[in-house]
C-alpha cells in the first residue's frame, strides 16, 4: 500500500507545486491580442509542421531547456500541444527559467474546437466540446459522440 501511495503522490506533487494554470482559448486569444504574450507549440516538429495555430512558434519539449533563453521573458508564455499533457511538463520547465507561463487548456484541439482556424493539412473533427466562453462542456452532457482526431494532430 505504502508503494501505492508514493506512486500517486508523485503524479500529484509536481501539480500541486506549480504555479502555471490552466488558459482557455478564448482568455488566451485576448492576451494575444494585446502583445504581452508569444504561443509556444511544444510538440515534435513533424507534428508542428502538419498542424499549428497561426502564430505560434514550435520549440518541442525535447529541446525547451536548451532553447528557452530564446523566449522573450518580457511577454507570458503560453503553451500548448494536441491535448495539454505535454505542455502542462513544458510549463514546469519554463516556469523553473523564471519565465510567466500559462497552459493553454485542452491544446491545439479546444483551439480547433471553437471555431479558429490552423495553419496547415488539419483535417477531423476535435476531440473536446467547449461552449461559447471557451470553457470545457462537461462530458457527459447530452453531446454527440466524438468524432476522430484531427489528422496531424497527434
């Protein structure tokens, strides 16, 4: 039991200590458009390269330590991947740099979702459901199915 208990508080200590929050897209969005903050893509670059938001600048999770010094650490940082995993480790690591991160919540799919366009062959439909303000709709409301991923967002 004791080994159990460790395993979980692993997963949920390095949550629980950071400081980065959760973004929706629509909060996101107004940020952008005042210029204090860059949109940082932190997933692989093939998949960058398939599927982006416009604007966005990919410096993956493999290589963020080396490159974060290359972010402008007058703007806040938002991050963001396919769902919010990997960029949710990309904030801990940009937040250690000193650096006013955000996770975009729900990733490039929530963005997708409430009607934005992105740059490249995105084809599907999202995965998550978010109602007018941007916020997640809760998945057992009265919803269709979802349907499958959007190519190149992986």
């Amino acid at each position: 039991m004791g080994a159990i208990a460790a395993l979980l508080a692993g997963f949920l200590v390095p949550r629980a200590l950071s400081a980065c929050e959760d973004i929706y897209v629509f909060d996101a969005d107004k940020m952008l458009a005042k210029g204090g903050a860059v949109l940082v893509d932190v997933r692989e670059p093939h998949e960058y390269n398939d599927c982006r938001i416009p604007g966005s600048i990919n410096i993956p999770v493999s290589v963020l330590t080396k490159r974060a010094a290359g972010i402008d650490g007058e703007k806040t940082v938002i991050v963001y991947c396919a769902s919010g995993r990997r960029s949710e480790n990309a904030c801990l690591v940009l937040e250690k740099q000193g650096l006013n991160v955000y996770n975009l919540s729900g990733g490039i799919r929530a963005y997708y979702n409430t009607g934005r366009h992105l740059e490249g062959i995105c084809e599907g439909a999202p995965y998550f459901r978010y109602g007018k303000e941007g916020r997640p709709v809760r998945p057992d409301a009265e919803l269709p199915p979802p349907e499958p991923e959007i190519k190149g967002c992986k």
